[in-house]
C-alpha cells in the first residue's frame, strides 16, 4: 500500500478502524502517520465546537412579525404554557417528534443507563482449559460441546470454557429507570396512534400492525429475561434495538395514517 | 294501448349501455403509461419515494440518462417528477385517501446511468435493482428488495419485506423487524445484517479483513463458507442454540485474543484458516448455524 | 397544526430546531449578523413551503437542506467560490496522500490546534468544504444524511469531506508556521534591543 492509497482509504472509510493493510503501512511512514494524526485532533476539536448555540430573542420577533405580516400566522402568537413534554409533543408537532422525540429520549435513557451499567464482564480472565469433546463445560449445550480436534500435546489451547464466574463483589443495583421510561414512553405513544390508523385495512396498515405485534412479543421476552438476569448485556442490546425498532415503526404509523386521513 | 317500447329492442339497447359502460370503465381504469427521459452526467442521484403501492425495477445503461418509465392510474397517484442538475427526484402519492382494502399503485421502471446514486422508497411493492454500481438506500414497508450484481455503499430497511442480495459488493447494512434477508455469492467487505424475526441466511465468501456482523433476534442465523476463506468467529446466543457443522474446520482462536463469553449465553469463538476476517453471529433466542459449503 | 398557520406551532418548530439551524449559518457565515439574517431567511422559506412537505424525508432533514440552500445562494451572491458537490474529480496521483514540503520541520498539529484558529480556519474553507465538515464533524451528520440535505450522493459528501479536513490541515500548518516566524522575530527584536 502507498500512500495514495492510505489517502483513498481515509476518504471512503473515514478515521474508523483500519484495515491490516493500511496498519502495516502506516507502522512504517511517518508522513501518514502524521496526517492521521492530525486528521483526529482536527475531529476531536471540531467535535468541541457546539452543534447548537441559542440564537438571540430578536430573531424570533423579527421573525414572527414577518410572518404576521404575511399572513402566514392566522392567530396572534400565544404565550405557551408550559406543559408536561408530551403534551407539547402531541398537542403540536405529533409524528415528525414522536420519532425524534422518542429516539432522543432512549439515546438518553440508553447513554445513561450505558454508563451506570455494572460490568458483566468477570474481573478475572476467563479460565481456560482444555475441554474433552465428551464433557462439555458447565454452560454449553450438548449439541456444541463435542469438538473433534485434538488439543496439542505441548500447551494449553485456548478452548473455550463457560465456567460460570463469580459475580463481581461490587456489583451496582441498577437503575430501572431508564428502561422503564422508555418502555412506558412507548407505550404511551403506541396509546395516543389514532384508532383509524390502527383499524386501517390497508396492506401497508396490516403490516405495520403485524410488526408492531412482533416487536412487542419480543420486547416482552426481553424484559421478562432481564428482569430475572439484569446483567445480560446481550439481552439488554436486543431489548434496546426493539425500543428503537419500535420508536420508527410507531413514527412510520402515525406518518401513514396523517397522509392518509 | 300500444307499447311504446319494443321489449325486444329495449334488450338490445340495454345490452350495448351496459357494454359501453362497462368498456369505458375499463378504458378510464385502464392505468396511465408515462416514459420521461432526462440527460445527467456523471454520477446521478435518484431519489423515488413511492408513497402508494407499486413495483420499483432499476437497471443500468451506457447511456448518460434516466429514464423513467411509471405505469399508474392518473385518477388515483399524484406523480411528480423533478430534476435539479444531476438529481432526479420522483414522488408518487395517493390523490385521495385510502379507505378501501384495495391500495393506489405506481409502478416505475428505471433505466440509470451505472454510478448512479439511488435512494427508493416504497410501502409493499418489489424492489429490484441489478448492475447498479453506486451507493444505495432502500427502504420499504412490507416489499421485498431483490438486488442483483449491485456494489456500493448498500443500506436496506425494511419493516417487513425480505432482502435477496445476489453477487452484490461493497458494504451491506440491513436492517428489519419481521424481514429475512440472504446474501447469496457475495463479495462484500462490510456486512451488517439485522432482524428481530427474521432468519439470516449467508452463502458466500468472507473477503480477507472484512468485518460481518449478523444478528437475529428469534429467527435462525446461517452461515455457509468455503474451504478457501479465513475468518475469526464469534457466535452468541443467549436463548437459542449454536449448532456447528462445520466443527472440522473451526480451529480454536489462533490470535491470542481473549473472548470474554457472557455467562448468560451459549458462545462458539474459533478460527478457519487464517482468521483474516472477522464474522459475529448473534441470536437472542433462535439457532445460529455454521456450514461449510461443498 | 404548523401547516394550518397555528402561531404557537410555529413557535414551538423554531424552539425544537433554532439552536442547530442558527449554530450551522454561524459555522458557514462566520458573524453572528449574517448568520441571524440567514436563520430568519431559512425559517421563512420553511414557513412558506410547509404546506408542502410531504413527508418525504425527515422534517429535520428538510429544514437543513432549505438551511444549506440559503447560505449557499447567498454565498455565491457574494462572489465567493463555491465547489461544486456534483463534481468528482479522479484522484490526483501526485497530489494524493500527505504533502511534505522539502526542508519543512515536521509540522505535527497535534497540541497546535485549538478552537479558535480550527475556527478561524473553517472559515477560510471553500463554502462546499465547510458545509460538508459543519455538518459532518461538527454537527454529527452521518453521510447518508448530509447527501440528503445536500442533494449529493454519499461518495461526494465523503471526498467532500475528506477535502476539507486536508485543506484545514494545510490552513493549520499555516498558522504554525507563521506562529513560529513571529516568535522567532520577537526574539530577534529583543536579542537585537538588548545589544
């Protein structure tokens, strides 16, 4: 690999993980070697500069009054109560911030929940041992066990083992509330879809009812497992792509049904 | 009193009303056929959002153009197209709305340049896209998505519909609630397959430092690979069961990196060949299986 | 309820996406003034044409496009070069990969980049490169969506990307090297003075 192609690849493939190739010319060139380098501070500063930054209060004035005068806003401008957030959102802006909404408040519950997770990963290394093909270790099923090499005689192989390892002694209580926010956001919105939509017997309606279905049998599974084992990350990482999954589909439903009635 | 219509020739009279009326609500059914050509240049961009139902086919040609040709019934689908530069933008919506079983459709069939750029949209129809070569995003409510000898940057989200994804290239990412999704004789770099209910069926070859990642939450995860391929293993699944049948040619990890199995699911590490690439299967409750191919 | 003309929905779409729209013109524009004439401009333009909005793409996709299409026009008004995102120019092969200027010191960024001069240096980006690393590596777009909102497709917001980032490298280096030829000029000045 040359450096034009070190340069191709960062174009297509971005600052992510990088090929063997590009790693094993990257270990002998120091110019890309800086201009990766300095390609991640220039991210990582960027990354500082705020997405967002409040704009002064003049520019709704001017703006609303612009727009009064050309008759776009048909009644005065309302103070706005303030209302509990699902108010706003169902009173004012109901599909397009359902997705957005929903999804921004599972990235929080998630990010939250992420950081305050204990580790489900023992403190020890996983002990490893040689396993007989006809013993298989305490947690691997029959049907995986038998394995038919014949580990050297010289070292230890890495065959893996299930022994099941000792909860780590300062295991956090977690926090259900994360999950059940988000379990409960859904639901709530799930509530709030129109009975036309749901009644909708339309091909596309049918479907999206079969999945919504789907969804919430298997959001279901996952709770119900998680409940009894709070530290399988596998199982939470599926629970959590349902809540998303759903998150789109109820969007996706309330889009159909506004365009369609 | 005399009739003053002859029973006989009110039959007739009544035959050809009923016959016209019939003829001409078949002939004001009978859906509208439209071909629109548009000159690009390079690497176009084609953006249909088929809101109604209806069949979306895409192929390629030599020829510095999309044409665009739509069959749908102009009493019912609102078609608008667009272009803007090298950007062709096509919306078919329904006119009124859909209160009846019987949904609007809007079938199109594109003729594109091969780099072009596509992003589709539609509820239940098919999509099929062959010999494309530039990047795509196609998505779809309950259609299935055919792609044949497609390569680019490849996104696919279905709700329910299905993906077959036929010596495609590139990097694939699906995603899914209820669809399946098999990729037959692939040369992909970057797979990523995802589906609550779906099954997953791999047949292909695993490209030397390509990443594949396949996760199903209840349906089967299958993976089919060659004698000649090189690829570390991963397969976790926390309800289901793993069944390897491939166990000849799984070799115990040859990189010294340590796998940390969760103690909540059952988990298969192992090497063929080299371990140049590096495979994930994941499924909540369903099986995943491991073959190699004859 | 926006598209009925109701004012307190309007309102309530300027709070949910004034913050990102405004931080956008500011990143493009570079002064606070413009970049509130420009937000007002984008926000009119979406008012006008909710009506319209089909559902097509996300609201928030829509907005940024309308964004983008503002700044842009009003850029190209100003004369200023614009790269066109249609184009695709083959990789140069003697230009491609890290220039190194013969008997340059090795002009690392890394510590030598800062918000202010990174600042400074979007600024001096080609309107195309600047949109397309705002929304990138500032805003956190992914590419699919800034094709979206640019009206490119995903491979040009990539080499767009990739563009900018070389050419802020080649902005920074500037700005280290004429950092150290003031500092080496101070202290001249002073050893001179001291004499």
């Amino acid at each position: 690999m040359q450096c034009k192609d070190l340069a191709h690849v960062l174009e297509s493939e971005g600052l992510g993980t990088l090929s063997a190739e590009a790693r094993e010319h990257l270990a002998s060139c120091l110019d890309c070697q800086g201009l990766l380098a300095d390609f991640h501070s220039i991210v990582a500063v960027a990354r500082t500069i705020p997405a967002e930054v409040e704009p002064p209060a003049r520019v709704w004035i001017s703006l609303r009054a612009r727009l009064e005068a050309e008759g776009l806003i048909k009644e005065p401008v309302e103070v706005m109560e303030s209302a509990s957030w699902w108010e706003s959102v169902r009173a004012v802006f109901r599909p397009r911030s359902l997705a957005g909404a929903t999804a921004g408040l599972l990235l929080v519950a998630t990010t939250v929940y992420m950081t305050r997770r204990p580790s489900s990963v023992p403190q020890a290394p996983q002990p490893v041992a040689v396993q007989a093909p006809s013993a298989p270790g305490p947690q691997t099923p029959a049907n995986f066990g038998a394995s038919p090499w014949a580990p050297p005689a010289t070292a230890a192989v890495a065959t893996r083992t299930h022994t099941p390892a000792a909860l780590p002694s300062k295991v956090k209580e977690l926090a259900p509330s994360p999950s059940e926010m988000a379990s409960s956001t859904l639901s709530q919105a799930e509530m709030d879809l129109p009975d036309m939509q749901l009644a909708g017997n339309s091909r596309v309606d049918a479907s999206l009812r079969e999945n919504l279905k789907t969804l919430n049998e298997f959001i279901a599974e996952c709770e119900q497992h998680l409940k009894q084992n709070p530290q399988d990350q596998l199982a939470r990482e599926y629970l959590y792509t349902a809540y998303q999954q759903k998150a789109d589909l109820l969007a996706a439903m309330m889009e159909s049904g506004r365009s369609e009635h | 009193m005399q009739a003053l219509i002859n029973p006989r020739h009110s039959l007739t009279a009544w035959g050809a009303g009923i016959f016209l009326f019939a003829a001409s609500t078949a002939i004001a059914a009978s859906p509208d056929h439209q071909e629109r050509h548009f000159a690009v240049k390079n690497h176009p961009v084609v953006m249909l959002q088929n809101i109604v139902n209806g069949r979306i086919e895409v192929r390629s040609s030599k020829n510095a153009e999309v044409v665009i040709s739509s069959t749908a019934d102009a009493r019912k689908v609102a078609l608008d197209i667009e272009q803007v530069g090298d950007r062709v933008d096509i919306n078919a919506s329904a006119l009124q709305p859909s209160a009846q079983a019987e949904d609007p459709e809007a079938d199109f069939q594109l003729t594109v340049p091969e780099q072009t750029e596509l992003q589709l949209k539609t509820q239940t129809g098919l999509i099929y896209v062959e010999q494309v070569t530039g990047d795509m995003k196609l998505e779809s409510v309950a259609g299935d998505i055919h792609l044949k000898e497609v390569s680019g940057y490849i996104i696919v989200k279905t709700t329910g519909g299905s993906l077959v994804c036929t010596l495609c290239s590139g990097k694939l990412e699906f995603t899914s609630i209820s669809g399946n999704a098999q990729v037959l004789q692939p040369a992909l770099a970057n797979v990523s397959l995802m589906t609550t209910s779906g099954n997953i069926l791999y047949d292909g070859d695993f490209i030397r430092t390509g990443i594949y990642s396949m996760k199903s939450g209840r349906g089967l995860v299958e993976v089919r690979f060659s004698g000649n391929d090189s690829f570390d293993l991963n397969a976790q699944t926390n309800l289901g069961t793993v069944d390897n049948q491939a166990a000849d040619f799984l070799k115990p990890d040859t990189h010294s990196t340590r796998h940390i199995a969760s103690r909540y699911a059952h988990s298969l590490f192992g090497t063929v060949g080299q371990g140049l690439a590096k495979v994930e299967l994941s499924s909540y409750s369903g099986t995943i299986r491991i073959l190699k191919r004859n | 309820m926006a598209q009925a003309g109701n004012a307190a929905a309007f309102e309530y779409l300027y709070q949910l996406h004034s913050r990102r729209v405004y931080a956008l013109c500011l990143r493009m524009v570079g002064n606070p003034a413009d970049a509130e004439d420009l937000m007002q401009e984008a926000f009119l333009q979406l008012y006008r044409k909710i009506g319209t909005f089909r559902g097509e793409s996300a609201f928030s996709t829509w907005l940024h496009r309308m964004t983008v299409n503002v700044v842009l026009m009003r850029l190209r008004k100003k004369s200023l070069p614009t790269d066109s995102l249609e184009e695709t120019l083959e990789p140069d092969a003697e230009n491609s990969g890290p220039k190194r200027d013969v008997g340059a010191p090795d002009l690392r960024l890394s510590g030598a980049v800062d918000r202010v001069n990174l600042e400074r240096s979007i600024e001096k980006l080609p309107p195309g490169y600047r949109t397309v690393f705002v929304l990138h590596d500032v805003q956190g777009y992914e590419h699919n969506e800034i094709a979206g909102i640019m009206g490119c497709s995903v491979g040009n917001s990539k080499s767009q990307l990739h563009k900018a980032r070389t050419r802020l490298r080649e902005l920074l280096q500037e700005e280290v090297r004429e950092q150290a030829r003031e500092e080496r000029k101070a202290a001249k000045t002073q050893t001179g003075s001291l004499d």
